[in-house]
C-alpha cells in the first residue's frame, strides 16, 4: 500500500465526463488499496471567467475580494469530483482550503502556503476516505480566504503530498508529461522521461506553466516524488497504476538522471515589456534611485543592461517588466526624474523572453554562442541576454517567439526523429 496525491489541472476537470475521467483514475488507485488525497483545479477557463468579473467590477479592487471569488471555482469541482466518485461507491467528500486548514501567508492574490496539518488528511485515511481538496486556497492569518497564484493548484498538491508524507505526487494534466519545450510550440519536442528539480524550477520560471515555480519548490525542499502525467490515457491501459515508474515525467535529483544532456529544454515567456531610460547621470545610487521604488510598488524588474557611457557622465539603462505593469513602472520612474536625473523614457510593450536551460551547461563552453549564431541565422534580432549557471535568457521581439523556440530547439539536437 502506498499513499498517494492526485492532482488533476483545468482540463482534466473541463466537464462532466471529464470529471467522470478523472473519478476513474482515483478508482483505480483506491482500488489497488491506497490511501488517496485528490487536489483539483478549477474546470478549464472558469478562474479567468472569475478574474475577468473582478476587474469589470472594479479594476482597482480589494485583493481579499478577488480572492472570495475566484477561490470558488476549485469549490465547485471538488464537489463535482466528490458526488462522482460516491456514484462509483467511493468514500470521498470534499474539503475547502479552510476546513483543512491549508494556512497561508497574508499575500492575498499569490499567498504562500505556510502550514498544513498532515494529521486531519491522515485521520482521513484511516477512515478510508478520499478527501477531494480544493486547490489554489489557504485559510490566511486575517481568517479570510487566500488564493496562492496562478497555476497555484499544483502547489496546493506538493505541499500535501509533503504535509502527510506521500510515496507519490501525481500531477495530471492534458500533456503526458514534461517536453523539451511547449508541445504546441514544437511537434518535435520530446518528453522527458526524468528532469532535475533545479531544470524544471528555471523552466516554469523562465515561462513553461506547466507546474507552478512554488511546486517545484516545494517538491526539491521536502523531496516530494513528483510526476507529471495525463489524466487523458485510459485510466486502466496497462501500466497506468505502476506504483514505482507511472508513465509521465519524474522530477528528481541530478544524481538520478543517467545521460545528462547539455540543453534540457527550451522555454519561452511572452508579455515582457522592456523600458530604456535615456542620458541616465553615471553616479553612484543612480541603480538604486531607479530599482528602488520599483520594488516597492511591487514590480517585478527582470532583465538589466546597462551601457558604458562614453564620456563618464550619461549612460543609457535598459530593462525588462512584465507588460501588465508597464504604465506602472513607467509612472513610478517619472516619479522619480528629478532626483534619478534622465533625458528620457522610451518602452516597447509584446516582446518576449526565450530560454535555453541545460544543467551540462556549468561544464561546457559555448553553449551561449550557439543560440546567437543560430538567431542571427534566421535574421532575429536580440535586444537583451541574460546568463546564469544552468540558463541562458534572451529578449527578442513578440512575433518572432515561436521561430526563436523552433530555432533553439533544433541547433541543441532536441527535436525527436
Ligand atoms: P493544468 O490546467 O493541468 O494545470 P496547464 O495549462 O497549467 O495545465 O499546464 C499544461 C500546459 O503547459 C500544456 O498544455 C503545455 O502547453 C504547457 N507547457 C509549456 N511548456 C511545457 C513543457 N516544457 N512541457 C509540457 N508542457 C508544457
Ligand atoms: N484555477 C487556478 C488557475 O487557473 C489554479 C490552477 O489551475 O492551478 O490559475
Ligand atoms: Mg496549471
């Protein structure tokens, strides 16, 4: 017997039938005697649907409102889900964020999670019950709902499978499993049978949604066995319940990957915006003048390129935004002109970020001149690079993504044959 959490994504829950689906896959599981915690997304376009009617209600909106209404979607499938499987003579019922408590931090709108009781779900199981829990909601410490991001529910189902000590975290969504880059991007890309958890951390963060950064997270601190499936096979295809290799993408430790590669994969994150001040004065604390009030209104700056002025005086600077808080940053900085002291603010919203990211990358050499080579080939111009030790990030114009992506992924040798 092992204990295992079942996270099912937006279109595994898109209808009735789905959700008929997905009962099947927790069918199977219960059947092969183990103690089973499922966690649900919203059904496909409903948190969108939820956060579009925040924002027409009032755009400038109180986030623990937003919260109460979008948390709602997640309360309405895990009943669904809940109702299915008791048609199947299951014992299941769902579960709220709050009666758990998933407890969270105060960050309404991306609230971390910040403690789970195992013992409740334990108790649960003991009963042989499969509790269905609502993802992407916590119980904050003002007693209010809080959702914990977009994408969150995937982090509600690490941190359960960590929270009552789980042989297995199942993430299914409507991919079967982690790819060299988006599959909807590149047909050619290929699945990815293992993937270290430092690769797919800077994949979701460099743009593949396809787990949420804080899963990821969550899953290398407290080693959660994670895999990423489809809940769309035949939940009873041969091997579908193989308790020690299910069919989909572990993500594991370096050390469990045999034939390391030097790029794992390719990932893209569209919406940058970029915004270069102009004739910047070359002084000490012009950085901090500028980053500063920013990060205190909460924007996230990403990429950096400052040039080396030519008489010592002025020098240009240039960085990345996500495109949503553009008008903000772009406000914040005229703000602060007198005392940062620029000639001008020029911004380019739609351009996007594509990623090259390999662990191999800290042992060999050229990785970087590659990518540029094979961009210049195809006449994309690059407008920013960023480096660490297992990425290399460029900024590049919007309509060029999917090239830049096709591009990249054949010159690294990952397109399958
Ligand atoms: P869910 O609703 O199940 O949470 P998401 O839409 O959040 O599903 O994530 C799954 C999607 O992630 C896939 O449909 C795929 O288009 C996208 N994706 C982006 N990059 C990758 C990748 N490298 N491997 C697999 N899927 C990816
Ligand atoms: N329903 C939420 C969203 O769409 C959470 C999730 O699906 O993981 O962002
Ligand atoms: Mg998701």
């Amino acid at each position: 017997m092992a204990r295992i959490v079942m996270k099912f994504g937006g279109t595994s829950v898109a209808d009735i039938d789905r959700i008929r689906n997905v009962a099947r896959h927790v069918k199977r599981e219960v059947e092969a005697g183990h103690e089973v915690a499922v966690v649900v997304s919203a059904m496909a376009g409903k948190t969108n649907e939820l956060v579009g009617w925040t924002r027409a209600a009032s755009p400038m909106h109180d986030a623990r409102e937003y919260d109460a209404v979008v948390a709602s979607g997640e309360q309405v499938t895990a009943g669904l889900l809940a109702i299915t499987l008791q048609s199947m003579g299951i014992h299941a019922r769902s579960w709220q964020g709050w009666q758990i408590p998933i407890r969270t931090d105060n960050a309404h709108g991306a609230a971390r999670i910040t403690e789970i009781d195992g013992s409740f779900l334990i108790k649960r199981f003991g009963e042989g019950q499969v509790a269905v829990i609502a993802g992407f909601q916590g119980l904050g410490p003002d007693n209010r709902i809080a959702t914990l991001g977009r994408g969150g529910s995937d982090t509600s189902a690490v941190a359960i499978a960590a929270a009552v000590k789980a042989d297995r975290c199942d993430i299914y969504t409507d991919v079967d499993g982690v790819y060299t880059t988006d599959p909807r991007v590149e047909p050619k890309a290929r699945r990815l049978a293992k993937i270290s958890f430092e690769e797919m951390l800077e994949m979701a963060s460099l743009g593949a949604k396809v787990l949420q950064v804080r899963s990821v997270e969550l899953a290398m601190v407290h080693k959660v066995r994670t895999f990423v499936r489809s809940s769309f096979e035949d939940p009873d295809a041969p091997g579908m319940g193989d308790l020690i290799n299910p069919p989909g993408t572990l993500i594991c430790d370096e050390e469990e990957i045999v034939e390391q590669q030097v790029v794992t994969g390719i990932a893209y994150a569209k919406d940058e915006a970029q915004v270069s001040l102009r004739r910047v004065a070359d002084r000490p604390g012009v950085s901090a003048a500028i980053f500063g009030p920013l990060a205190e209104s909460h924007i996230n700056v990403d990429m950096i390129v400052q040039n080396i002025s030519e008489d010592g005086s002025k020098t240009d600077m240039t960085f990345t935004v996500p495109t949503g808080d553009l008008d903000k940053a772009v406000a914040v900085l005229e703000k602060v002109k007198p005392e940062v002291g620029f000639d001008a603010i020029q911004s380019e919203a739609g351009l996007v970020k594509v990623s090259v990211i390999g662990i191999g990358m800290r042992s060999h050499a050229g990785v970087a001149a590659t990518a540029f080579r094979a961009l210049a080939d195809k006449g994309i111009n690059i407008r920013a690079i960023t480096t660490s030790e297992i990425k290399i990030s460029i900024l590049i114009d919007g309509p060029y993504a999917e090239l830049a992506v096709r591009t990249l992924h054949s010159v690294y040798g990952l397109d399958k044959h």
